[in-house]
C-alpha cells in the first residue's frame, strides 16, 4: 500500500513514465512485501526512514522482469530488497569489490562476508550472480548490453578518491542495453564545493556526478529529492562519516549526530540514449 500511495505521488510530480495500471500494482505489492519481509535484518529497517527503498527503487523504475547490476553492495542492505523481487522473473548481478592478493583487508573481508550472508538464505539469495567491478582494469559487472538498470548506492565518493570514477561510469554504460537506466543515490556537496574538499569529506556536488555521468555517455532523465536531509550541515570534522550509521567519532555529541540523521543524498536518474 505504502508504495502504490508513492507511486501515485511520482506519477502527478512526472517523475516516472505511465505504467500499466496491472504493472504499477504488481511493483508496489512487491515493494512492500520486501521491505516488510521478516528476513530482513533489523539494522537494515532501522535504516529504512533515512533510505526510502520503495520510493528510491519506485523512482528507478525498478521491475520484477529486470536484468539489474547492483555495484558493491556492500553488506546487502538492497540486496535484501532487489534478490526476492528479481528471482523468479528477472536477474540480480551484485557487482561486489574486485578481490585478490594485493586487496585491502577490508575489500576481502566485505567480500568473504557478502558471500557467506548470502549462503545462510539460498532459498532467498541462490539466483543472485555474484560478480566484481573495478574499472578500469576489472570490468565484468555482467554481459555487454545486457543490463536494464544499473544502482549504486552512496559510492561515487569512494571512486572519486581512488580516482577511477569516470572509468566506473563508462563500465556503466556498457553494461546497459539502449535505453537503460543509471540510478544514482549519493551523499550531497554544497554546489563549488572544491575537488579537494569533496574527496576530503565524502560530500560530492551533484553537478560533479551529472559530468560524470554525461561523459560516459548519458543523459539526465530525472531528479528526486526523496532522500534529501535538510539537517544535514555537511561540516564535521569526520566528514560524511560523523553521521550514522558509521558514527566516526564514537560517543562525541552522538545525541546530535543520531538527530541529524543520515546524509542528505541527491537521487539521480540517468539514461543510455
């Protein structure tokens, strides 16, 4: 019901193409059946107020026939979301981090955990494909031409630091068929925000993800403001990572930080002409 009411708001705002009103129905029951499954972990609901998964995905125009790559998922917070509604009809890739000898600790340990979370549920998680995206050099998301959509999640700033973005944006779009779609929900910079600053507080400018992503090859279809956080001043000392749910500076004005809320995020919907 929740996701139905949001899609009927995004449809008056134009934000989405007209669906069939059977296929509008169909997403909606399917949202909200995943976000208010009880094999969602707790933590990852606790989330959900900041996140907004069923009007994020409705914004994407996410479908249960999709072929859809999700890039490093992290620890399955959308995983959790994407696996039920895609498993019977469509395909799940979750581009995970490339991992070999020379990884970080922290790549092969967010790896080795992603695998064994998905192992404990394979009546839930046995179709997802299990893939890794390290642009320029690893760039086996999925097949060429193939994908319907493309998420990422809060991890432009980390491409950005290791200074392969454009090269992960490019990847992007070859994944996607024409016509495909690029959804992009990252932490939001101050408009002149400077590179430097950007890379130093996590926070990136959403003209700065827009040339990104026009560079590749892309066109900007649409915006949201669904998960924008007024509260957000965006001048800690810690950057992005002061807020929750990392809470870098431990106990310190935690009170604060936990009424900030998460980051004020830009949603950005883009298209493979």
């Amino acid at each position: 019901m929740k996701a139905l009411k949001v899609l009927a708001a995004l449809l008056l705002l134009g934000l989405l193409e007209v669906p069939s009103v059977r296929a509008a129905g169909e997403i909606s029951d399917l949202l909200d059946q995943a976000v208010a499954s009880p094999q969602r972990s707790p933590a990852y609901k606790a989330r959900d107020r900041y996140r907004h998964p069923q009007e994020t995905l409705l914004f994407f125009g996410l479908r249960p026939e999709m072929h859809v790559v999700e890039v490093w998922p992290g620890a399955g917070y959308y995983t959790e979301i994407l696996a039920p509604i895609l498993r019977t009809r469509g395909r799940y890739y979750a581009a995970h981090y490339y991992v070999d000898d020379r990884s970080s600790a922290y790549f092969r340990e967010a790896r080795q955990a992603f695998q064994q979370k998905l192992s404990k549920e394979p009546a839930l998680y046995d179709r997802i494909v299990v893939t890794a995206l390290q642009a320029p050099e690893h760039v086996a998301a999925a097949p060429k031409e193939s994908i319907d959509l493309v998420l990422t999640f809060r991890n432009v700033h980390n491409w950005m630091a290791a200074g392969n973005d454009q090269a992960m944006f490019r990847a992007f779009y070859d994944v996607l068929k024409p016509a495909g779609i690029l959804g992009v929900v990252e932490h939001r910079a101050r408009d002149g925000t400077t590179p430097e600053d950007m890379k130093r507080s996590g926070y990136i400018t959403e003209a700065y993800v827009i040339e990104l992503a026009q560079k590749a090859g892309f066109k900007v279809a649409a915006r949201s403001e669904i998960n924008a956080n007024a509260r957000d001043t965006k001048n800690y000392s810690a950057g992005v990572w002061t807020l929750p749910p990392t809470l870098r500076l431990g106990n310190v004005d935690r009170d604060k930080y936990m009424a900030i809320g998460e980051s004020d995020r830009m949603t950005l919907k883009f298209v493979k002409p």
